[in-house]
C-alpha cells in the first residue's frame, strides 16, 4: 500500500491556484517580493553587476522548486520539513540484544551443578 502525505485540507479545495497551500503562498510571495526590492537596490546601483542581480534571482525564485508538486510528498518544502522533525525527535529504543556475561554466568552455573 502506498501512503501519500497531504495537507489537511486537501479535499475541501483551500488551495491557492490548486496546488499552494496559503502559508506556501506567503513565502513565495515574500521571497518574490524581497528579490524585486533587492534587485532594484542592485539595479540602480554605481556599479551594477549581472552575477550579484541572478544570485538575488536564483535567491528569490527558488521558494518556487521547493513548492513545486513531488510525487510521494506534497512538495519538497513538506519533504523537508518531515525530514527535519523525524531527525529532531526523541528516539527511543528498546534493548534487544544478548548481554554476554549472563550466558557466561549461566554456563558456569550449569557446569557447577552438572559436578555436583
């Protein structure tokens, strides 16, 4: 069976364009927002470079692949923030090894009664 993770919302059609979440949106939005300021700070500069207005490009833009659609997950954005809160919770495992000094006792004892 395969599982598919998914906003809560997803049936009930509270998707921004059918496919962004509102909280996805917002930084998409921002980061857009934040580029275009950036980039006519850049722009109308003394000097303006080309390499410094596509870093703020490729800056600005790239909240776009991390929300775009991704097979098992609902985005990337969802795939990392599941892979960030598994790593960052408590785990907890029981021991089920062998603890070698019993069975080392135990055979001393055994052989101590099979003497007697």
């Amino acid at each position: 069976m395969i599982k598919f993770y998914t906003a809560k919302n997803y049936k009930s059609g509270k998707f921004i364009l059918s496919k962004y979440k509102q909280s996805d949106f917002y930084i998409i939005a921002g980061s857009i927002a934040i580029g275009i300021v950036l980039l006519f700070v850049e722009f109308f500069s003394d000097n303006p470079s080309l390499l410094i207005m596509a870093v703020i490009m490729a800056i600005a833009l790239s909240p776009l692949v991390l929300f775009t659609p991704s097979g098992k997950y609902f985005n990337l954005f969802t795939y990392i923030q599941t892979v960030i809160s598994y790593q960052m919770r408590p785990k907890h495992y029981r021991w089920g090894g062998i603890i070698y000094e019993e069975i080392k006792n135990r055979d001393i004892y055994q052989e101590e009664k099979e003497e007697n």
